[in-house]
C-alpha cells in the first residue's frame, strides 16, 4: 500500500482552512507529522475521536506547563544517544524520525532538536555497551527504530548480537499502530527478527497501541507477523485525558491486546512534559481507572503495571486507601530505592509524583 507521510497540517486536507491557520503556532513549537494510513482512522465528523487527538495539534498545547526533559534523561546519558540508568539496561536512541508525531510525546525534543541527541557513527555506544558486561538488555527507541531502513536496522542488530553479554535487544516502536504496512510488506525485515531472535536471546517488540481503533486487521496482521518471525511483543501507553482515561476503553484495549499475544506491560502516568498539560489525569484519579480497567480482565492482561517513569526510577502506583496512596519502586536507579515502599497522604491535585509532599512512611523490605 502506498502510505503517503505528511508534515504540515497544511497537507491535511480534512483540516478546514480556518483550522490550519490556527494550528501554524502550534505546528511552530511543537512538529507535526502523520500518514494517510493513520489519518484513515479518523471519524473526521467528532471533534473527540480519540485518533485524532493522539496525531493532530490543538492550541492548548501551547499552554505553559512542564519540561521538555521531565524524567531527566540527560542525567543518565553516558554516549550521545546512550543512556544508562539501570545496571541490566542500556537505552540506545537510533533515530529521532516516528511514522507520527503523538501530541503527548514525551520526547519531543529530539523532533524539535534533530540531530541533538541521536547520532549515525554508533561506534562509542557500542563500545560502552561493550565494556558494561552488566547491559544485558538494549532498547532501541528514539524517534522510531522502524523508520530506519532494514539494512540500518540490521547493521545495528547484528553489532548488538555480536556482543556475547547482551541477551535481549527490545525495539520501541509504534509502527504497528502507526503504519502497519512498513512490516506487512517488508521481508527482509521479518527475516532481521528471524535470524536474529534466537531460542536462547530473544528480540522484544514494545508497541504503544493507545486506543483499541489502532488495532485495525492490518495492524493485528502486522503484529502476527513479527510474532511468528519469532519476535515477543509487549505493549505500553500513557493514561491519556480524552484518550483512554476511560475503564472501558482502556480495559477494551488491554483485553483486545492480549486476545492477540501482545502482552499488556506498562501504564504509564503522563508525564510533565511541555505541552501535554491537555491529557494529564491526576495520579489518584488513574489509579481508579486503571484498577476498574483491569479488574474483570484474564490474568494474562492483568500483568499490566500503572507506572510513572520518574527521573529516580520506575514508581509503581501500588494502592490507594480513603487517606493514604502507596508507591514502591519498580525499577531504580539508585540502589537505595531498589524496595522502597512508600506511603503518602492523599493527593487529588497530584499529577505527578513530586507533587506529593506529606510522607506518612517508608519501608524498604
């Protein structure tokens, strides 16, 4: 199929002029980019269709909020494009291009600084993989890995393999939701994922599918196809205001997920990045959902976990009380923190973990 990439809302033409004109400010801060295929999914006629607030700009963006950085990924960036905040994992940005530009990206300085942070000489990052025989895992994310060609993919792939401590190569991607057709009729990709997801060192496919209209029959066959190469597939998204901050809907999209062995792996808490004040659920409020969203799902959909990506780490939103919310650490970087609980009071407001402020208590078990 012939997907066709747009980037100006000028060449949307279900946009009215009036729309567009608008949208020039937006467009100026913060890029845009989609595809016809993406677009298809659009119920152009509801102003609400969730498809379309994922990809297409609005003016409140443009509210003052956040950090462009909000977990600080600069502190735990040791190559340029590399970053290394936990012992096991390295987090290797390989391209700074997406099949679209989600409007709540929380990496939208790398479309706004091109070039900044992603690199096309790997050589120092591999050398640091190399020499941290601690990295058993590497995620390639960025931007899309999947918009790089299969041979620069493979060229990546490949230099990973030939590092014997590296045993799972991850792959961020959103193209499965965002444009199918680039491994629908690509072979040579499917036959990367095969020859290089092996019996004893598997690739791991992370998708972002945020609403279940993204698991279209192009999409679910794109899916089958990596699966069967040989591929395991996981899936994370963000709680997104006016997205799927709804129990049924994202209860929907997690049971749909694992009806075609994508295993539901992360919730995120939206974080404070500039511009996404717009799909921010407070803390509280989204624990309710998640919990009414999971609790008639199979325990295959239930390992899904409601996180906030934190600069100190993963934080598990573990339960709530009538007064108090309890956190724990999933993953942290600071060996301090690796089985922290802690306890706070109440927060309604809170969107984010720092605005908690009145610790009951802490335990580390």
């Amino acid at each position: 199929m012939d997907v066709r990439y747009y980037t100006s809302v000028s060449q949307v033409k279900q946009l009215s002029d009036e729309e567009k004109e608008k949208l020039k400010k937006v467009e100026k801060k913060y890029r845009f980019r989609a595809n016809s295929y993406y677009l298809d999914l659009i119920d152009w006629s509801d102003p609400d269709d969730p498809i379309r607030k994922i990809v297409i700009p609005e003016e409140d963006e443009l509210e003052e909020w956040g950090d462009l950085d909000a977990s600080n990924e600069k502190s735990y960036t040791v190559a340029k494009g590399l970053q290394h905040k936990y012992p096991d994992t390295a987090l290797f940005l390989v391209n700074d291009v997406c099949g679209g530009f989600c409007r709540f990206c929380f990496r939208k300085r790398l479309f706004i600084n091109v070039g900044a942070e992603v690199i096309r000489d790997i050589t120092p990052q591999l050398d640091y993989i190399r020499s941290h025989k601690e990295i058993t895992n590497v995620l390639l994310t960025g931007g899309d890995p999947l918009l790089l060609s299969t041979e620069k993919l493979e060229k990546i792939i490949c230099s990973l393999r030939e590092i014997d401590h590296v045993q799972i190569i991850r792959i961020g991607s959103k193209i499965p939701a965002f444009n199918p057709y680039r491994i629908i009729e690509d072979d040579e990709l499917l036959r990367v994922i095969r020859k290089y997801s092996t019996e004893e060192k598997k690739i791991y496919v992370m998708t972002q599918f945020n609403h279940p209209k993204e698991l279209t029959r192009e999409a679910i066959k794109a899916v089958n196809l990596l699966k069967n190469a040989g591929a395991v597939l996981c899936n994370q998204t963000p709680l997104l205001r006016g997205i799927n901050d709804n129990p049924e809907v994202l209860g929907d999209l997690l049971d749909k997920l694992s009806f075609v062995g994508v295993t539901p792996y992360y919730v995120f808490q939206n974080r404070p990045v500039s511009g996404n004040k717009k799909f921010a659920v407070p803390v509280e409020k989204g624990y309710e959902i998640f919990t009414k969203a999971v609790c008639n799902l199979s325990g295959v959909a239930k390992r899904v976990r409601y996180v906030m990506s934190h600069r100190t780490g993963k934080i598990e939103i573990a339960a709530l009380t009538r007064n108090f919310i309890i956190f724990k650490y999933h993953r942290a970087h600071d060996e301090r923190n690796r089985r922290k609980v802690m306890v706070y009071k109440r927060n309604p407001k809170a969107l984010w973990f720092d605005d908690y402020t009145e610790l009951v208590e802490e335990y580390t078990v």
